[in-house]
C-alpha cells in the first residue's frame, strides 16, 4: 500500500511537471503578460523614491569632518530629518574621471559593493586633487582642467569642465539613503514618532505651565521629523507583497537614490537593455527606466520596463562635448529621466549655477537602486572616443574574438538529432551559402540535463562534431545554470553535496522550476563554485565534447518559471551573505565568466573561444557575446533591432546581435530577407527560431530570396577582414563598432537622434530596409565635407544631405566613406576558417582631395598567440597617386601566406598610362595590369602579387 502511494504520488508530480511546463509553452506563444511584472507603483522603493519632489534636501555636509589626501577627501554627510550620518568619499581618477561613494557611516550590517575584479577590472588608477577652497558654504577641489564644488547645505556637487558645468548631484534634492535598521527599534521610534505627531497636530490648548513654548525654528524642524516619520511608516517597509509572492526584508528598507542633471545637454544614451529608442526618452508619462535582469519572451516595444539584462551607464552629449555616469551598482535599478526641452509644460528645476536663461537645455535624471551604495563614475569626456575609453579603462573591452564566431551562426529550437545535423549541414553546402557555427538547443540534452546529451537522437556527438570541424565548423550547445534536482544527476548532486547551491530564506536549498521541472541554482557569486562550474567543461568531465564544442548560457538572468517576475526571490541568500536583492543583476555574468573560463582552460589557455549569453552586465564585454533575447518575426521587431545594438555597444556590450528573423512567429519572406540584409551587420550573426515557427533555413524559401540572403551572407564574409579589424580596435580602446552616427559626427545635431542607420567603424554607412512594401529610402550622409559611395555601383553622394535612393528587395543601401581603405576577401567559401590563406582586394575610395587612408588588421584568427606579438596590423595609404603599405606596429611580427590580389581605387578621375609597384621586401618594381571604367571613375589594379606583410609602394602615372 506505501509503495502504491508512493507511486500514485509521484506521477501526480510528474504530472504537475508536465503541466507547468505545458503553461510556460502557453504563455510563450502569446505576448508579454504585463501582470507579471512589477511597474513602480508595485515596487515599494521604487514609489518611495519617485514620491520624492525636488526642493530642499535634508541632507548637510559636516564641514568640521572633511579630510583631504592626496588624491581624494571624504566628508561626513547628516540626514537633519533623521539624524543617520553617512560618509562620502571623493576621488580624482586618472583619464579625466571622478568617483563619488556615499555609505552609511556606521551601518549594522555591512551593505553590499560589487568585489573589484567582477564589474571593475581592477582599482581604478588614482590622481592628484588640490583642495583650493574651504569655507563655511562650499568646498572645492580641481583636478586638472575640470573643478567640483560641494555645496555645504543643502549638499550638492557641481562639476565643471573648463568652467563649464557638466554635471550636478543632488541639485534636485531627490538623494534618499534607507539606512539599514533594526525592527524592533524602528517601532519603538515609529511610536514614539506618531505620539508626538498626535500631540503636536491635534492639541488646541496652549502649552502646560511648566512646558516651556518651543522657538518657531524647533516647531518647524518638528513638522519635518513628522513628515520624515510618516515616510518611514509607509508600507512595504519590512515585508512586500507582489502577487503571490512574499519579500521578507529582515534589515529593512535599504534603498539609495540621487539626481543627477546633465545642464546644456538635450540627448542621453545608454542603460541598456531596453527595447526603446537610442536616444532615452522623458519619462514624465511611463515609469522609470527598469534595469533588472528578467526573462521577458515577446517583450513590449518602446516602454521602459526590464528586460535581459542591465549597464547602469549613461552618456550625454551636444555639440560641444561628451560625458557620462556610471552607476556601480548591481540591485534593481529605475530611472527617472526629464528634460527642459521634452518636458515644456514641466517646471524644469535647472541647476542652480546655470542662472536666468530657460532656453539653456538640461536633462535631470534621478537614479534609485533597491540597496547597496550609492557608487558613482563621473566620465568627463569631452569626446565622444574619450568617454568610450574612460568606461573601458573601468570595466574592461571585447577581447578579440576567434573569426569564426563573427560569421554566420544558424541556429534553431531545436535540431531534433544527428541527422537532422547533418542535413542541415549539407544544404547549407548544396545551396553554397556560407556559415560557421550549427547550434544544438534545450532538446539535445538528456532530460533537460546540461553537460548530457539525448543517446536516442545524438547517440555519437563527437563523430557528429568531427564532422562539421574537417569543414572549419563549431557546434553550440546551450548550458543553462538551472540544474534539475535529480539523484542521478552527478553534476547536481555534486553541487548539492558540496553546499554550492542558492538558498532560500531558511537557509534550505532553493527549489525552483525551469525547464527540467524542479531545479536548483550553483551559487556563482561565489569564486570557488565558480571554479567547480568550470572545470565541467573540461573535456573528461563534459562527456561527447571536443575542443570543436562551444557554448551558449541562456536562462541566466536567472529565469524561475514559478518565482515573482519569473526569476529568484529577492529574499534567497548567497554564499558570501548578501540577498539576491544586493546584486541580482550581476548573477548572469557570473554565470557566462565561469563557462568562459572553462572553454579557455579546456585548450590550456591556447585557444580564443565564443560564449553567448542572454543576461548581462557591465563588464560582461569581457566573456560574453550578448544577444537581445526572446524577439518576434515582425517588422516592429526587426526595426527596433537597430536601436538596441547601437545602446549596447554605447554601453561597451559591442559583440551584440538580434535573432535574425525573430524567435516567435512565422516571417514572410519578404520580412526574411530583409532581416538578413539588416543581420549581416549586427557584430553578431545569427538566425534563431522558435519551437513550433516553420523551418526557415535559407535554403528553404523561395529561390529569390535565397539568393538574395546568399548575397547578403556572402557580403558578410567578404568584409570579414574589415570586422576582424574592427574588433581588434574596439579591444584595444573600448570604441564601439556597431556605432551611431553622432559618435563620428560629433557636432551634427541633426544626427544625435538618428537611428535607423549606423556605421560600421568609421568607413561604411548602412540603412537597412526595416519597413514591409518600401522599395526607396531616406538616407542621410554625414559629413558636409565628406562624400559617399555605394558599395555596389561606386554611385557618389555628397556629405551633409538627405538623400532619396532606390532600394528594392535585392538592395541594401550601403556606403564606404571617401578617404577610407577597407580590405576583402572576395572568394566565397562554406566558411571563414577557408578563407584564412585567401588573398585581399583593397578598396580604395578616394575624398574630394583624391586622399584614402585604411588599416587592416590580421593574426592566425585563432590563438591567443596575438598577444605575445604574432600578429600584422598595416596601414594602407593613398596620396599624390602612390598607394603604399607600411607596419604601424612594429611590435607585431607573423608569417603569412595572404596576399595582395586586386586594388579597385574609386573616383580615379582617369585611365592612367602606367602603373608599377616597388616592393621594399627585395623584388624590383615592376609594371601591373589594369583596367578603368569611365562611367564608374573606378581604376582595377590586378594581381599587384604582394604578401600582406610587405612594404610596397604602388605608383600611378
């Protein structure tokens, strides 16, 4: 009888299993269900925070506590409402930064800060300050050409940039810092609070005999502790409710907010990720910007509410310069975003040291994390490439990525088994359509057990893995951090057993449910579950892999199917005794740092390798390519696309990319293609599909459009050399590749907004076709002095106008800038590892003064070896008509077979009489073929014969 309720009982659960996963397939196939997520009026934090008004902040600086070193000062700051100190830290930082911190000065318990090494890549670098005033009002310091003024009381902080204000804090008045406390005093102070809020508010009678009549000042100062009293009784203090869902919040409310304002700034970009526009919107009519990582499949466009993943930084720029913030800090973040300009009929409370003029634009915003520290990075530019750089030398850039992983990856939910594969495979080659990487979903695994594989349907993943890698290809295999509470399953009772797991509020593992059903999480905040998790890819360990296998994390923000907002409890603890509310956002990058880590250290540390993940923060550039999630086959979605490439590479997340062709639903063709033509210039290529979509490879449509994406593909691999140098450029300075037009046109207002084209680097120009039907497009050149030319026909166009051109579907209008030198590779191949010995066709458009200048960029596309000097970087230059090649870093030295097999110079005014080329490497000059199309003005020099690595001097006479 035991054994038959035991058994009854657990296929009831086996049934519930079934049953949820079958609602989560429910809800994935319709759109966003709002009700799941929090707006603010749901968030306590986030409604206490917003509530507050600009006007005078209770906040003082202790003039009498400031201590001044070398490079920094801290001041103690005093709440005159409640009496809580907090200290503030100011440092001067090297590369034209500033660092603000703001913590309790006595908290009982230590708040949480993110460990340096994990966000920040290391301390940053110090640098002198000078105090040069001190008085009863004001304090100032100078670093430099740049001055901050910390205003007494109220407390405030203005910095100026070549006494400019840039940017103010607290100007508004809006910092609120919940400091942590204990319950059992905040009731006896909540009491004694309201006792005198009942006496002083609703006695008539005058004061006792013996009660002394209190000055007007301390009567008012009352009235203040009242209302300060009556914020703190505010629900949602020590407990929250969200639905079903329960928020325990054993230390109280913690939450820490303040203002900044960007004075003379109309435009402010970053915070990604959300499905919005570039340049970040008011937000006097919606919420606050969200950033809290969540999975939110068929996600809403344009609103400001959560997605994926978060980078708490933002830019401002006009005309004159660029700047930024950054807020370090990994708790759910919200912010509130007004401008003087976009809000018209708003009182625009304009920093007080910009006097008497409201045509001077200003953006406020008001920045509010659930807890943690306030921890502000101040980037003072003034250039755009300045504040790149500047963010970069803090949380670090896109390590060069192996060439492969910049090509084409195809990918669907799910490749039912080994044949399916190997047909796939074999299509792509019958149709010649180039790709690198195949992609292996949930379904592979046994029982949705990562580091397994499903023997019936993949019964030899290495033969099928060897198959794909005598082509050059990759396989991709999904490894979520959900891990299925199973006794079997070694990889969770390991975890179990060595107290690597969550735990909930009671200190028991915590039980969840993901696509395995009942499911538990390792614990990656902590550095040695970081370490268990990646010595599982070692190849011993991760059975059926080979060095050929790579990896995508998904799930990671992380996703909870029965949890509030679909991911943890807020109240779940880690190892290192913080909640998951201290730094929930970080978790996901944890997550794809360790599975980097693994693939890398499965080679020794010899090869580069590629890991996709879906949450993200900053510093997650680092280890992880970056997509933007679970998107929909529309045209809305194909549109937005644009924007939020452009945002994350704003914020340094440059190796970004969208599903092409959307995850849900079933495109037309038409909307297909033009969604290759579009994905062909994300720094992330790949084709992704739903479960139950249509298979849509590109062989499977019409043959039209197939050829139609070939081309784009084909387009794709012919620039490799070009995206291979521009991702070796971003490693070295942080500058995004997929980048808008204002970054290079930095005093074009007319840009600033502007983001349904972009440029690759600085040399080409793209706007795609993202509307349904649309045969011509609007396309602005930038640069009032520049010129254009298309890359098909070498049509001309002049700089600094709008101009109407055709685009029918076989079109995707694109552009190279005049004065610059791109290199190609024109043979098509199955795959870029092919293409490695190839040779290059130069591109050569020339300016208006007959000028081109170009580098390129190449190393064995592979090893790590680049960086102990085995690579080429040349620079290619144009003027006088002499094209020459010289090393313009003398540090690199590699042995090639590439060489140099076409030149096109475009907008040559005429056929020239002679051409020779000297090489310096030893041979003598000798006379080379040519050819010239008048119509084009375009000039062919054939097979100029020179390796990639020789100094060469090209004359045309």
């Amino acid at each position: 009888m035991a054994m038959s309720i035991q058994c009854a009982l657990i296929s009831q659960i086996k049934m519930l299993q079934l049953l949820f996963c079958l609602s989560y397939f429910v809800i994935l196939s319709s759109a966003v269900s709002r009700e799941n997520f929090k707006t603010c009026e749901q968030s306590g934090f986030c409604k206490r925070n917003r509530a507050m008004q600009p006007g005078q902040s209770p906040y003082i600086a202790l003039i009498d506590s400031l201590q001044v070193q070398a490079n920094s000062l801290n001041i103690q700051l005093l709440n005159k409402n409640n009496n809580v100190r907090l200290k503030l830290e100011a440092y001067g930082l090297q590369d034209n930064m500033f660092r603000v911190k703001i913590n309790e000065l006595s908290p009982i318990k230590e708040r949480y800060e993110i460990p340096v090494g994990d966000s920040l890549i290391e301390e940053p670098r110090l640098h002198n300050i000078n105090l040069s005033q001190k008085d009863k009002d004001k304090i100032v310091f100078t670093m430099d050409s740049n001055k901050v003024v910390i205003s007494v009381e109220p407390f405030r902080m203005d910095i100026y940039s070549n006494d400019d204000p840039v940017i103010s804090i607290n100007a508004q008045g809006l910092m609120k810092f919940e400091h942590y406390r204990k319950k059992e005093s905040w009731l006896i102070n909540t009491g004694s609070s309201i006792f005198s809020w009942f006496t002083n508010h609703f006695r008539e009678a005058p004061p006792a005999e013996n009660e002394e009549e209190k000055p007007e000042g301390e009567e008012k100062k009352e009235e203040e502790n009242a209302v300060e009293t009556k914020t703190e009784e505010e629900p949602d203090m020590w407990e929250e409710t969200f639905k079903t869902f329960t928020d325990s919040k054993p230390h109280g409310p913690s939450s820490v907010g303040i203002d900044v304002s960007f004075p003379g700034f109309e435009d402010v970009y970053g915070i990604p990720e959300h499905a919005d526009t570039m340049a970040l919107k008011t937000t006097k009519t919606t919420d606050p910007y969200r950033l809290f990582n969540l999975d939110v499949f068929e996600y809403e466009l344009y609103n400001p509410m959560a997605l994926y993943g978060a980078v708490p930084l933002m830019y401002a720029h006009n005309e004159m310069r660029t700047v930024g913030i950054f807020w370090h800090n990994a708790a759910e973040t919200w912010i509130d975003i007004s401008s003087n300009t976009a809000d018209k009929s708003v009182f625009s409370h304009i920093a007080d040291f910009v006097k008497g003029n409201n045509e001077i634009p200003q953006t406020d915003t008001h920045w509010f994390s659930e807890s943690g520290v306030i921890d502000i990075f101040i980037l003072l530019g003034p250039t755009p490439s300045n504040v790149f750089k500047q963010y970069a030398r803090l949380t670090g850039t896109t390590p060069l990525p192996p060439l492969y992983s910049i090509a084409y990856h195809q990918c669907r939910w799910n490749y039912n088994d080994q044949d399916d594969v190997k047909s796939v495979d074999a299509n792509f080659d019958k149709y010649d359509i180039p790709y690198d990487v195949i992609w292996l979903d949930i379904e592979h695994t046994d029982g949705k057990k990562y580091f397994t594989w499903a023997h019936e349907k993949f019964p030899h993943p290495e033969e099928m893995i060897k198959n794909l890698s005598v082509k050059g290809r990759k396989l991709v295999t999904i490894v979520d951090p959900h891990l299925k509470r199973e006794d079997g399953y070694s990889v969770y009772t390991d975890a179990r057993d060595k107290g690597y797991l969550v735990k909930n509020k009671d200190g028991n593992d915590y039980d969840g449910w993901c696509w395995p059903g009942s499911s538990s999480w390792p614990d990656f905040t902590s550095a040695e579950v970081r370490e268990w998790w990646t010595s599982k890819f070692s190849l011993s360990e991760y059975k059926g892999s080979t060095p050929d296998l790579i990896v995508w994390n998904d799930m990671n923000e992380p996703s909870v199917f029965n949890g509030p907002e679909i991911t943890f409890h807020k109240d779940v603890k880690h190892m290192n005794g913080y909640e998951n509310r201290d730094l929930h956002n970080i978790y996901g990058l944890y997550v794809h740092q360790a599975t980097m880590d693994g693939l890398l250290r499965r080679s020794g540390g010899k090869e580069r390798s590629f890991v996709l993940t879906r949450a993200f923060f900053a510093g997650s550039q680092r280890h992880s390519a970056v997509w933007t999630g679970d998107n929909i086959g529309e045209w809305s979605h194909l549109k937005v696309s644009i924007p939020m490439i452009l945002s994350l590479n704003l914020a340094g997340i440059t190796f970004s990319g969208a599903d092409v062709g959307g995850f849900f639903k079933n495109p037309e063709h038409e909307l297909i293609t033009r969604w290759y033509q579009t994905g062909v210039f994300y720094p992330f290529l790949r084709a992704h599909a739903h479960l139950d979509t249509k298979r849509r490879e590109p062989y499977l449509l019409p043959e039209e459009h197939m050829n139609i994406i070939r081309e784009a593909l084909r387009l794709r691999y012919s620039l490799l050399p070009y995206w291979y140098t521009l991702f070796y450029q971003a490693e070295q300075d942080g500058l995004p590749i997929f980048r808008p037009l204002w970054v290079d046109y930095p005093k074009s207002k007319e840009v600033f907004r502007m983001d349904d084209q972009f440029l690759l680097g600085s040399s080409i120009l793209a706007k795609p076709i993202t509307d349904q039907g649309t045969t011509n497009t609007n396309v602005h050149f930038p640069g009032r002095h520049d010129i254009w030319y298309d890359i098909d026909t070498y049509e001309v166009y002049d700089g600094g106008v709008t101009k109407n051109v055709a685009a029918p579907l076989d079109k995707i209008p694109v552009y190279q800038k005049g004065g610059s030198i791109i290199p190609r590779k024109l043979r098509p191949r199955r795959s870029s590892s092919l293409m490695y010995q190839d040779p290059f066709t130069l591109i050569v458009c020339l300016d208006q003064q007959g000028n081109a200048k170009g580098e390129i960029y190449l190393d064995d596309y592979h090893t790590f070896q680049y960086r102990n000097g085995e690579y080429l970087h040349r620079e290619f230059t144009f003027n006088n008509n002499n094209l020459s090649s010289k090393n313009i870093d003398p540090k690199g030295q590699f042995n090639t077979r590439e060489w140099i097999e076409k030149i096109i110079i475009v907008g040559y005014p005429k056929n020239p009489l002679n051409i020779s080329i000297k090489n310096f490497s030893g041979e003598n000059s000798k006379r080379l073929a040519h050819k010239y199309n008048s119509e084009e003005k375009s000039l062919t020099i054939r097979k100029p014969g020179v390796n990639i690595a020789d100094v060469w001097t090209i004359t045309i006479e």
